[in-house]
C-alpha cells in the first residue's frame, strides 16, 4: 500500500468513526435517552480529553479538534 493510500485509509477510517460517533450521541438525545445537558457533557469531556493529549499542537490538529466540538456543543 502506498503512503498516501495509507494516509487516505487512515483519514477515512477517523472520519467514519467520528460520524458513527457523533450520529450516536444525537440519536440517543433525539430518543431522549440523553439530556441536552448530558450531550454537552459527552462533548465537553471529549475536549478535555483533547486538551489533555495536544502537547505542542505544532500542526493545529488539536485546536481544530477542539473547535469542532465546541460547535457541536453550541448546536446543542
């Protein structure tokens, strides 16, 4: 497998978990298994999570990370 097939599969197996992720936690709060409150808390221990393991962040990798989920949260 080539790098960039490589780094393709790797790109496409975190978005997918990602979706399947973020899917999961609006289904349970659509069928009331989870409060708004509860889905803002799933999110913001996934930011400190986040916050935890961004060291450096040379790239912006984590920071981006972060800003995602707050925009979730704020969807909430």
């Amino acid at each position: 497998m080539s790098s960039e097939s490589t780094r393709l599969t790797s790109e496409a197996i975190t978005l997918s978990a990602a979706a399947v992720l973020n899917a999961l936690i609006s289904v349970l709060g659509n069928k009331g298994l989870l409060s708004a409150d509860e889905e803002r808390e799933v999110y913001q221990a996934a930011a400190e999570l986040i916050d935890a393991a961004s060291g450096d962040d040379e790239d912006g990798t984590y920071e981006l990370a972060r800003e995602l989920i707050e925009l979730r949260m704020a969807d909430i």
